[in-house]
C-alpha cells in the first residue's frame, strides 16, 4: 500500500513540474526524476526537523519536572 501511496506522490509532483514548466513535450522521465528528488528531500527535511522538535521537547520536559521538585521542596 505504501507503494502505492508513494508513486501516486511521484506522479502528482510530476504533473506539477511538467505543468509548471509550460507542458513541454518529451518530458516526462525529466519530470518524474526531479518528482523523486523533490519528495525526497522533503521526505529528510521532516525527518531531521521532527528529530530537532523531539529533542526541545525532552529539555523543556526537564526544566518543567525540575521546577516541580523545586516547588515540592519548599
């Protein structure tokens, strides 16, 4: 299923390209290529902004529990 999904992506992009590019004949292996490029960079950009948020998330966590032991303690 994921297949599917993935190339349903690739094609959607493509048509964009070849769209945004004036619809230009002989095109569509240019167009499908750059479609993958496309989606996998932005597949690797959400993957390392995600890891990023996670990583924020885990310190604020830490100054949050640290505040409440302070508060427990007085």
């Amino acid at each position: 299923m994921t297949n599917l999904l993935n190339e349903k992506a690739i094609k959607e992009a493509a048509y964009f390209i070849w769209k945004n590019a004036g619809c230009p004949a002989n095109t569509s292996l240019q167009d499908w290529n750059a479609a993958i490029q496309q989606l996998t960079a932005a597949s690797n950009n959400s993957k390392k902004s995600s890891s990023k948020t996670s990583s924020c998330k885990t310190v604020s966590l830490k100054k949050t529990s640290s505040k409440s032991k302070a508060k427990k303690a007085k």
